[in-house]
C-alpha cells in the first residue's frame, strides 16, 4: 500500500511546474533512511516513536493512555504542509492525532502559538484549528463523518498565501487528489519554529498511529524593510521580514539622503535586524533609507532601490515650542472659527513628537496620544477639541476632552512628556479676545505678558495654522516721567515693560556731573538710579539714557531728559495761592484750579488735598510733583488745557472737585492736612465762560475785590495773571449822623481794619474829640465822638493814612457837615409845597416839601401816598430837612442835571401822579 501512495505522489509531483522563485522546500522527508534523527532531526524527548520497517513514523509507546509529541525545526510560516496520516483505528475524542503546520513550541501538550490539523474527534472529521496559548478555535470545520471508518489513511495539505489565505484539502484514500474542507483568512500568527505530530490515545491504541511523506514548501514574501529603530542619533536598525545572510550585508548597501550617504558601519543584532551607525549624529529630519544587494538566508537578494521613511525627531530645548494664538470666546456663525482653539509654534529648526505632551487650562491638563503628533520645524500646529468646526486646510490635532477656557480669566498650559512645563500664560478679559482670536506678537517674548498679545486683526477672526497678522512692537520704550526721590535717588518711569537685565543695567544711564552707582527695577516700567554723589539745590541737570530695552528687544538710543534739582521744603500757610480759578467753562474746555508758590522754596504737590463745599478732601496726586518758587501749576479733571497750553505744569486730578457755577468753596491743604489757602465764592463774583484772576496773592483769596474776570476773555492758566492790580485808594462815599455822638462812614472799598480803626486817622474841626471807632463791615465804620454834636453847626471831618486791602493810601480828606438836632413831626410841621404831575420831556415827576419851622426833621421812615392809599416810605436812611429849608422827592436823580444843588430824595417807589 505505501509503495502505491508513494507512486501516485510522484505522478502528481511530475504533472505540475517546478517550484518559483520565492518558494523553497524546507522539509521532504519519507523516512526512507529508517532514521528519524537526521535529515532532518526530529524531536522525540519521550523516545514513543520509531521508523518501522515499512520506513513509516510511528508511534510505538508503552500500553497506557497517554499523549505523545514529536517535532522537527521549521520555520515556514507561508507555503504548503504535506503529510500521510494512518490511523489503525476508528478515531474518536480519546484517540485521535494533530498535525502542528506552525508552532513556537516543542512542546504541543503545552500552551502553543501557532496552528494544526486536527484528524479524528467525537465528529469524525478533519480540520484546521489555530491555538493561541490554552485556547484553540476551529477556523476550517472540516466534514463531519469524514473518517468514520477502521482504520483511516488520509493525506492532509494545507496552504497559506502571503496574505493569509488558508486552505485546508485531504485524500482519504491517502493520494493526492484532493478535495478542500474549506478556506478561511487569519493573520493572527505570522512566525514558526516547529513543526509536529500530536498523539491522544488511550492504551490499546499506543502503536496504531502512523506518519509519512512529510513536506514543507516555504513560501517567503520578498525581502522587505518592515520598520526602523532609531536607537540614538547616530544608530539606526532597518528591521526585515526575513533572516538576512550577513555575509551579502556592506555598508555600501545602504544610502541615506540629505547627503548622508553610506552608514560608517553595519552589524547583525539579531538574524532579521541590520544595524547602521554613523560617525556624526544625524540632524532631525525626514529621511529615507535606500538598500540594495542584501539576501535573505534563502539567497533571495532584495529588490533594487529598496526605501523606507523614517523621521527623525529632535530632542525638545528649552523655548522650542511657544503658545502662538489661542480663543477662548470664538465668534462663531458666520465666521469659519467657531471653535476654541490653541496654537502651538515650533521655533527651532527640528522635527519634534509631541506625543505623551498635556495641554490644559488651570483645573488641570489633557494627554495627547502616545502616537506620534508631528510638528514640523518652523511651523504651527493647531489643538482643538472639533477640529471640523475650524477652517479647512491646516495643521490640526483633535484633543478629545480639551478643556473649555473661561471667557473672565484662565490660564493655558503646555507640559511635555517629561512633565516639564513648555509655556504657559494666565488672561483675562482685558487681553481682548472677545469674539476674536488672541494672536502673539513675539515668540522670542515671554507668553506671560499682556503687552504680547493682540486682537487677531485678520478679516479671518484669527489665523489657525498661519502666520499671525497682529502688529509686533519696533517701538522702543519711551521715557515718560523723573521723580527726584531724594537728592540721590531718582525714580524714572517709562512708556511700556522693560526687559530687566538692560533695565538694572547702570551703564545705560548718565547725568552730567553725577556718577551712577546702581540701577534697579521697581516695578515693570519704573527704575530707580541711586546716585554716587548727591544733586545739588537749584541746579540743572542732563539725563541720558541708552541701551534700555523693552520686552521685545527694541532698545532706547539717546534719550535725554533736562531737569532741575530741587530741595523739598515742607509747606505752610501761606507759602502757596489760590491763583486763578474756572468754575464756568466754555464747552470746549474744563474746570480747573491755578496754584502759585510763592514762596522761595520748593514744594512737592505729593498727598495734598483739594475740596469744595462739600469738604471731601480728595487727593491731588500721590506721586511726587515739585512747584519750584515762583511757579505756577494748574490742576483740571483731565488734560483738554494741553492742546491750547502744551508747556502748563498740568496736574490731571482723577478725583477733581467739581465746581458749582452758583457758588462754592475752594480749600487747599498739604499732605499734613494743614489749610494753606481757601475761599468761597459766589455767582456775583464773575462771568460764566472765563476765568476769575486773583489780583494779589499778598492779599486774602476770600475778599472778592481780590478776583476778577481774565481780561483776556478766557483766562491764564499756567501763567502771570493778567488782571490789572488795584491801585485805587478808598474813597468816602457817604457820612451819617447816627445819632449826636456818633457818625457813620462809608467808603467805596474794602478797607484794611487796622488803619480803618485807628482813631488818629480821623479829626473834627472844631467839634468833639474821636474817642473810638468801630469796624461796622469791610467798607464802612462807626465814629464814636468823646462828646455831643452841637444842633445846627457846622463840623469839617478830617480823614487820612486810611488804606484799602491792597494798602493803597487814602489821601487827606475833607468832609463838612451840619448836625441838625431832629424833632418830632407834628401835622402842619412840613408842607407839600410845589409837585409836577405831568412833566416836559426830559424831565420827571417831583413833589416838594417845606420845613417854614425852627425844627430838624429826618425823612426816615416817613410815607407818601396817592389816592390808592398805598404808603411807600421815602428813605430808608437818614435824610435831615433843617428849618426854613426844602427836599424835593423824585423818582430818579433826572432833576440834578439841571439843578445840581438839590436837596434830593430818589424814593423807588415813587407814586406815579395821574394827570
């Protein structure tokens, strides 16, 4: 029967094509040696099996139930497995055989890896199964009821194509005409080591089982490079599918590009491994790998101009990678960004993977994948949560679960896989962003600065993926302000952030005269400069500055600033003046307040007070601000006074008292709250639209003779007033007999109390002495006499050396007058003695009245009517009618133009006569 097979075979082996190319026989063994040890050599660790003398393997084990394993070396895990299998006996769960095609193990009673035939079970049929570890799964179910029969001989083949294509095909007459028990794909197991036969038998069946013609028929795919290895910068491994023939392996087999060229050297770490090193590292780039001329152990030379690809990625430094634009308030419909977004920029000249690395917000931080997140060098990558949600066409990376950003404020973090924090920035809403992307200005300036971020200015909303648009800073810092500290120390204020290290950097400092000896920052836009020597009072001086960059690079180049050094005096009452105020401005102007020290010392407006009536004492500035003498400045709610006078000592009070145009107080009080100088002024006191100018700060500010309107129809503000002084003496406007021992006078201005009161600066020719005087009201005063005024005589007052509050002088004044001692009225005393009701033009209606007594009366208080009974007084002030004499009552001073002596009375409500 086995020479029959064995024929058939040959008939069969003869009607097809010799092997290909690619394909080779690893095993074809029919035992006709009589040996199972060599050629090849097959494993049998328990000695069970034997080549009997018909030159078939066969099982020949001790009379008990048991299993048995024997295995030779293969590794074809592609082709074709052949093998006779005889079994004197009706196979059944307890006895049956397994054909292991692919195994990693010797040992098939134990967990394997790989796949069998299995021939006889409790269904009586033969199929293909594929094991992995304990656990098997039928993968071909072969027809039941196959080899139901005593004994069994079957020749079992299976095939498996390089893209995992099983067949599985059997003889049951044990020839080669085959028929398929079916076709299945499975690529679960692609390598082998072992091939085998699996005996379960119970102890009458331990010499029935019977194995011959076993053949393997490798299939092996092209030689191929499957991956690289990158195992530093300088050593690459080119991983194959199959076990290279060293001996084919030069270095002038491999080129690599970017003018690389050949490895330096190669070596063999493993039978499927090459290893290339190079003598330099290799920068990061894309590369790839040419080979040519290597075999595989089966003399299969690879094809020519074999590549593969690799990137090689840089290791990540410090800076970079920066966080280049973000939106954390999308604008959303109609605008392609309706997606929060963050932008990352790779600064350096490297390919670098960002796998493993977080991106996050202050309640914590997201992993990317472990995957490799390319950034390409000098190049943007755009995180999102929905990329869709964005415009098409950029470098993007999905981040499933990326925390939203708080409109109000967050923060966003970039850390890499090593947990070092890359770049991070904390915002709020007074960045911008509302609506719009946040873009950097610079990646060489730090992320946490509010000065390097802008509106996106593109019509885009932003610009993911693409260069930013917002503005980069090539302004260099400006400088803005000096405060003298003290006679060593200067503060200097500037126009934006400084960049610290040129900023306490001394030797981009000068003042002439006056060495440098340190710099410091003290906040981000202020230095202080302690000087080597100190400033002296009252000298000017020059300071250079150079070299003082800002965040962004931009350096200042020769700015020079002049300025004199003051000593600060403490203030008192009376070192400064309310000079000039604006209660009523035009409406292209504002309110302000005018100081002038007039002192000889220099004062330092820092921590003084200004209030109205309302008395809120509101700070002026509480930064320092020197008056020197003889100065002016000018304190306003804002700065509108600048674009009329550019060169003003304009302090712009945030809190500046409002002043009522109706009237208000204006107080002035230095850091120690001591009032230096007040006011209060009314509606009367000026003009709506223009200035009030103090006449003289030697003079009280509360005396509104000292104000003014500005003659010049606005006001001075910052500057001389231009007020005209007041160098009118007082003159009497008035004198009234109070009574027989006292005198009333009025003068035409304010006058200074001291001289007003002094009783030598008055004499009555020939009359009593002066014993007193009293200060009745600033222009007027009450003349005590040491005596009584004698009835009907005549006295001269003498008034001299009397000055007005500007201490001008009044010159010798002589005044006469008639004391008249009044008497009582009684009906018949004064007669209406001439009237005119109806007049000439040009002249008015009067009413005489005659005294034909011996008797002074005083019109005081006396009535005058009409026939509507309406009494009107005549005089409300003293007005003595003598005896024998007349007073005319008229109801203006018309009748003096042509009787200028009269003795006239104006009654304003005069009773018009009827005609």
């Amino acid at each position: 029967m086995k020479q029959l097979v064995k024929y058939l075979l040959l008939l069969v082996l003869f009607s097809i094509p010799s092997f290909v190319a690619g394909q080779t026989v690893t095993i074809d063994d029919d035992f006709s040696d009589g040996d199972h040890t060599n050629n090849p050599s097959w494993t049998d660790s328990e000695s069970k099996y034997i080549v009997n003398g018909s030159n078939q393997l066969q099982l020949d084990a001790p009379s008990e139930s048991s299993e048995a394993v024997i295995s030779t070396s293969s590794t074809a895990a592609y082709g074709e497995w052949e093998a006779l299998v005889e079994l004197d006996f009706n196979p059944s769960g307890s006895n049956l055989s397994r054909f292991y095609i692919i195994s990693d193990t010797q040992n098939m009673k134990g967990d394997v890896t790989g796949y069998y035939v299995e021939i006889g079970d409790s269904d009586d049929e033969i199929s293909l199964y594929r094991q992995d570890g304990s656990t098997t799964t039928k993968i071909i179910d072969g027809t039941n009821d196959l080899i139901n029969t005593s004994p069994v001989t079957v020749r079992v083949k299976v095939t498996r194509d390089l893209s995992g294509n099983w067949e599985l095909l059997v003889d049951t007459s044990g020839g080669t005409t085959y028929t398929s028990q079916g076709t299945t794909t499975d690529n679960n197991h692609t390598g082998s080591s072992y091939l085998g036969f699996f005996g379960d038998y119970t102890s009458t069946r331990s010499d029935k089982f019977f194995y011959d013609d076993v053949k393997v028929t490798k299939i092996n795919p092209p030689l191929d490079v499957t991956g690289i290895t990158i195992v530093d910068d300088q050593t690459l491994d080119l991983q194959f599918n199959l076990d290279i023939d060293g001996a084919t392996v030069s270095t002038s087999d491999f080129s690599l590009d970017n003018g690389i060229n050949n490895p330096d050297g190669t070596s063999l770490p493993s039978s499927d491994v090459v290893r290339l090193t190079f003598s330099s590292a290799l920068p990061s780039n894309r590369y790839t790998v040419t080979v040519n001329d290597i075999d595989d152990i089966d003399g299969n030379t690879i094809d020519a101009n074999t590549t593969e690809s690799f990137i090689l990625y840089g290791d990540y430094e410090a800076g970079d990678v920066k966080i280049n634009e973000f939106t954390y308030d999308p604008p959303g419909s109609p605008s392609a960004i309706q997606e929060e977004y963050v932008e990352l920029i790779n600064t350096s000249s490297k390919i670098l993977n960002l796998a493993n690395w977080e991106l996050g917000d202050e309640g914590g931080t997201d992993p990317f994948n472990t995957d490799p997140v390319v950034l390409e060098p000098d190049s943007f990558l755009v995180i999102s949560g929905d990329t869709s949600a964005l415009p098409s066409g950029r470098a993007y990376y999905e981040l499933s679960g990326m925390a939203a950003l708080n409109n109000d404020s967050d923060a966003i973090q970039l850390i890499n896989d090593t947990g070092t924090q890359v770049d991070s920035l904390t915002y709020t809403s007074d960045w911008g962003g509302t609506d719009v992307a946040l873009e950097r200005r610079s990646a060489s300036t730090a992320s946490i600065y509010q000065e390097n971020w802008g509106d996106s200015p593109s019509s885009a909303d932003g610009t993911p993926g693409f260069p930013n648009e917002v503005q980069e800073d090539n302004t260099a810092p400006e400088f803005t302000s000096l405060n003298i500290v003290s006679n060593q120390t200067l503060e200097i204020g500037f126009d934006e952030r400084l960049e610290s290290s040129t900023a306490t950097d001394a030797s981009n400092y000068s003042i002439t005269g006056i060495s440098i000896s340190s710099a410091s920052q003290s906040s981000s836009d202020l230095v202080e400069l302690s000087l080597g020597s100190a400033l002296q009072n009252n000298q000017e001086y020059t300071l250079s500055i150079s070299g003082v960059e800002d965040i962004f690079g931009n350096a200042t180049t020769n700015a020079d600033s002049t300025f004199t050094y003051y000593e600060i005096s403490p203030s008192d009452s009376g070192d400064v003046a309310i000079n000039e105020y604006m209660a009523a401005p035009p409406s292209n102007s504002s309110e302000y307040i005018e100081i002038y020290n007039h002192s000889s010392k220099s004062l330092d407006l820092a921590n003084w007070t200004l209030s109205d009536a309302n008395n809120s004492q509101d700070k002026i500035t509480a930064n320092q601000f020197i008056v020197p003498p003889d100065s002016f400045v000018v304190i306003a709610p804002d700065n509108t006074l600048e674009s009329n006078y550019p060169n003003i000592a304009l302090v712009v009070m945030s809190s500046f008292p409002s002043l009522n145009n109706g009237g208000d107080k204006i107080q002035l009080r230095n850091s120690s709250g001591t009032l230096l100088d007040s006011l209060t002024f009314g509606s009367d006191w000026g003009s709506d639209e223009v200035a009030q100018e103090r006449r003289s700060v030697s003079v009280s500010g509360t005396y509104q003779s000292n104000w003014g309107d500005a003659p010049n129809g606005f006001g001075t503000p910052g500057n001389a007033n231009e007020i005209a002084p007041d160098t009118t003496p007082p003159t009497l406007e008035s004198l009234t007999i109070s009574s027989s021992s006292q005198l009333a006078l009025t003068f035409s201005e304010q006058l200074d109390k001291s001289t007003a009161e002094n009783t030598s600066n008055y004499s009555l020719n020939g009359g009593p002495a002066i014993s007193s005087v009293t200060y009745a009201t600033s222009d007027s005063v009450f003349l005590q006499l040491g005596s009584q005024l004698q009835n009907a005589t005549e006295y001269t007052l003498t008034i001299e050396n009397i000055t007005d509050i500007f201490s001008n002088t009044i010159t010798s004044t002589d005044t006469s007058f008639t004391y008249y001692e009044v008497s009582t009225a009684d009906s018949g005393d004064v007669l209406v003695n001439e009237f005119n009701y109806e007049p000439a033009a040009g002249t008015t209606e009067f009413i005489e009245l005659y005294n034909p007594t011996s008797k002074s009366f005083d019109l005081r208080n006396w009535t005058l009517s009409d026939n509507r009974g309406n009494k009107s007084s005549i005089s409300n002030s003293q007005f003595i009618i003598p005896p024998d004499s007349f007073a005319v009552i008229a109801p203006d001073n018309t009748l003096l133009s042509d009787y200028p002596d009269l003795n006239l009375v104006v009654m304003a409500d005069f009773p018009s006569l009827n005609n």
